[in-house]
C-alpha cells in the first residue's frame, strides 16, 4: 500500500537560517517532493534573526545544496526547483509579539500549520506561550495547528516535567511532536514489525531465552565546535534519555492492541516506567563514565577533551557513558540492558545486541565444544550500515565435532533503494499527516529522566573526574569492567560477521 500525499499545510520553521534546517530539513522535503508525498500545496515560512527576503534564504539553500551535490548526494533537481518558489523568509525576534502577529497574517485562520521550534532549548515554552497567545495554535473544523521540537526537552527530570507542564498548558498532547530523529530510521522503524510480524523472533523474546540486551550508540567524531553546548550537557544527558531509551522500550514494549500510535506509546511508556529506579548506592555500581584524552584518530591529533575549544579545563562532563539498567516486567525480569555511548570512539556504530542464553550443553559435553559454543545473538544495526543479523553455529567440515559461527545478514542497501535519506522523512511526513507513532509523550519522557536522575545526582556531587580513554578505542576501562564482572563482553565494535562464515572485522567510518 502506497502512502498517500500530505494535506496542505505550510511549515514555519523558528530558526531557518541554522544548520539543521539546510542540512536536514530541506533535504528531507527535497526526497518527500521527489517521492510526490508532498506537493505543490506545501509551502516553507523561515523565521529568523539575520535580516533578507525570500531569495535571501533560497539563495542560502542553494550554496548548501550545492555543496551537498558535490558530495555525491543528487539534491538539486526538478523536485527542489519545485520547492524552491514555495520558501519565504520573514527576519525577526521570536522573543517579540510583532513576528507572531506577522505570521497570523500570513497564514490566516483557514490554514494547516506545523510550527518547527529548530532554536535552542531555552525558547522552546516561550514561543509556544506567544504561538498560543496569538491564536496561531488553535484548531477549527479541517485546519490543524501542531508544533514539532527538537530534543533535548529538559535537562533533568525537574527541568522536563516543568517545561512539560509550560507547554502543555497553552496545547493539547495531540498537538505536539517531540523528535528524536534515531526514530526516522529505517531499521528503527522496523523494530516492531521484525518482532510482532514474525514469530520465531516474538516467541523468544522474554527472559527466558534472552540472557542480556546491549544498545550502542558510538560515535567517531569527538566534540569539535561544540564545546560550549557539550560541557554543559554531556554523553548522559546527550543521549541516553532520548536516543537510546526510544530503542530500548521498541526492543521491551509489550505487543500493542494495535499499531494506532497512541496504544504504541502506551506500551512504550509502559516500558520506561518499569525501568528501576536505582538508589544513590546502586547507582554508584550500575553506571561509569569518562573523558578522551589527545591523541591520533583517523590521521588527525585530536585534543583532549578538557582542552577543546569552550570546554573547562577543570571539567568533570563525560564524553562516554555506560550504564546497566533493569525494566521490571515479567517479560524482561532479572534481563539486564547495558546502554553505551561515547564520542571519539573506533567506529561510528549504532547498534542493539539480544544475545540469547546458551544452549544446555548435554549433547557437547564429551566435546571441545563444551568450552567454546558462542551463544546466538540478533545484531540490529541502526546505523551506519542498515540491516540485521542472526548469528548462529554449525559444525564445521571434517571428523571432528568442530563449530564455527555464521551470520545470517540483511542489510536494507542490498534489498532495497533507500537512496540518500535523512531519518526526518518519515518524521516530517508523520507531522504532517498528524500520526504521533514515532515521537515522545510528555509522561515517556519524564520516566525516562526519572531513570537516568540518580545517576546525574551522584556524578553532580564526585569531585573526581572522569575516567580517561584514548580517541580510537572502545572507551574507559571502567566500562569493560561494568559488564565483564557479571562474565560478559561488549560486542566489539564495528565488527560484522561476513556471510562467509569468517569472523571478519569491518569499520563502519
């Protein structure tokens, strides 16, 4: 089944002049018109600060699109010259009244509007407050009004249940789409239908037959330009309550009565409500942290973490974290789920691993074998390279009893035309359409910072910094240690099983 266009709507995007919105909104919409899930009734209203016209900011497009084509990426087409004469530009103060007035003229009582907060966190209850105060955010009969942010929402779980409680009170949950672009991910997105569609992965999804769950999100780049924001956020807050709780409660929800999206994010609120809570004392134990030093990665000397641009030289922000949490549900009880996520790190490699127990041994134990079965393990690659695989063993040729592990692969490139996508594709088109499957519940996001609160709390008040790593390795020993007192390993990264049964490693750059 074909998805059909959007309605009409215009999107107003706060801060279209910023990287985001040229580097992935733009070209988001650019493959949405060229796929005609949009069409000529979609029209883009840019508000920001630097002064210009409508050309001013097509003309910014442009240059950058330019650059994009000479990466490879085929954008500047007919599809973006269809889009191009539907972008306008209005410069302005969103802190003052007279830019919400402007925009209530332009667009009128009868149109479909979605607004795009792509500005920094601090304006987020501010511009929904003046988006309410100016009627812009009321609905009628056949016209919708919703707002679209960016994460991160809050910075703790006072912050987010206070800016949950600002926004809430000018609109209605149905009107707001909290992003997490990891959700715009093809095999993200197909998470739920590889469970719930197929039954030999659904039936052994339980605590059973599932000995622990590892989700990694490890990145190369370390924090560049981005000193100022990152010391004051770090690795936790950068993307454990986001990012990798959203893969968590997809892998832990309980199957929906249905796939309306409010029964999904019932399951998966659910989910991020049964996580433990951890005391002081336990979170000493359940969570480690640590820093790069300098050192070569890819060619380049990269500096220490403390001595980038921006950052405090006494800092005490991660750049990696590793925690061990537990959702306590019958289905996942005593499973634990190692999260990690670092920059600097040897691979760009986003991934989840279900290693499952291992077999009883009964029939091996006369055997080599014995010692050395590797248990099965599903490898769900996010990102870089799409797809999945099951790892399994089988006898090798020869007398002997002799196992060797093979991987049985899907990788979306080889299967399917996915072309140059973005990840905001479906979330736009979701926006537009108004399906809230794929984004945040202001309860979901709460529980999600409930989980990850002691250990800000604890880490707030160490004096100790934390612990060092090398740029281009696996991150601090004390992250190896977390996992390996309880006997066993992270999954390397950017290592794949070829499918010709050899264990080969493949870096994901």
């Amino acid at each position: 089944m074909h998805a059909a266009p959007t309605p009409p709507v215009t999107l107003v995007i706060f801060g279209a002049t910023g990287d985001l919105t040229r580097r992935l909104l733009v070209p988001a919409i650019i493959n949405l018109t060229r796929q005609r899930l949009v069409g000529d009734d979609l029209h883009i209203l840019g508000i920001g600060i630097e002064a210009g016209d409508d050309e001013f900011l097509r003309g910014r497009l442009d240059a950058f699109l330019e650059h994009l084509n000479g990466e490879e990426q085929t954008v500047k087409d007919e599809a973006w010259e269809s889009l191009r004469g539907r972008i306008s530009y209005m410069a302005g103060d969103f802190t003052k009244e007279d830019v919400f007035v402007e925009i209530g003229k332009r667009l009128g009582r009868n149109t479909n509007a979605a607004f795009y907060l792509a500005v920094p966190p601090s304006f987020f209850g501010t511009i929904v407050e003046k988006l309410a105060a100016h009627g812009l955010t009321d609905e009628s009969e056949g016209v919708f009004r919703r707002v679209a942010i960016e994460k991160p929402f809050g910075t703790d779980l006072a912050s987010a249940r206070a800016l949950n409680a600002q926004i809430l009170a000018q609109i209605d949950e149905s009107q707001v789409y909290r992003l997490d672009h990891f959700l715009g991910k093809e095999t993200v997105q197909n998470l739920m239908t590889a469970r719930f569609a197929n039954m030999i992965i659904e039936s052994l999804w339980n605590s059973r037959y599932i000995d622990h769950v590892q989700i990694t999100a490890a990145e190369i780049v370390d924090v560049g330009s981005r000193g100022k924001f990152y010391d004051a956020t770090g690795a936790l807050r950068d993307m454990v309550p986001n990012h990798l709780f959203q893969l968590l409660a997809m892998i832990a929800m309980e199957p929906p009565n249905s796939f309306d999206a409010e029964a999904i994010r019932n399951e998966k609120s659910k989910v991020l409500k049964a996580l433990r809570i951890y005391t002081p004392e336990e979170a000493k134990t359940h969570g480690v942290r640590g820093a790069y030093t300098a050192g070569p990665l890819n060619g380049v000397d990269l500096p220490a973490y403390r001595d980038t641009k921006d950052v405090s030289p006494d800092s005490r922000t991660e750049t990696y974290v590793a925690l061990k949490l537990y959702a306590d549900t019958w289905r996942w009880a005593g499973v634990p789920f190692y999260l990690r996520t670092g920059k600097a790190l040897t691979a760009r490699d986003t991934e989840i691993v279900i290693t499952f127990q291992p077999v009883p041994f009964a029939q091996f134990r006369e055997t080599e074998v014995n010692r050395r079965l590797p248990p099965n393990r599903l490898v769900i690659q996010v990102q870089p390279d799409e797809g999945m695989s099951m790892e399994i063993s089988i006898k090798s040729p020869g007398l002997s009893v002799d196992t060797t592990p093979v991987s049985l692969d899907f990788r979306y490139a080889d299967k399917f035309d996915i072309g140059k996508t973005t990840g905001y594709e479906s979330l736009l088109y979701d926006l537009f359409i108004g399906d809230q499957t794929l984004f945040q519940r202001a309860d979901g996001i709460e529980a999600g910072w409930a989980a990850v609160q002691p250990f800000l709390d604890i880490w707030a008040g160490d004096t100790s910094t934390p612990e060092a790593y090398a740029p281009g390795s696996m991150g601090p020993a004390c992250a190896d240690a977390l996992i390996e007192r309880d006997g066993r390993k992270w999954h390397e990264l950017g290592v794949v099983l070829h499918q010709d049964g050899q264990n080969g490693k493949e870096r994901l750059a």
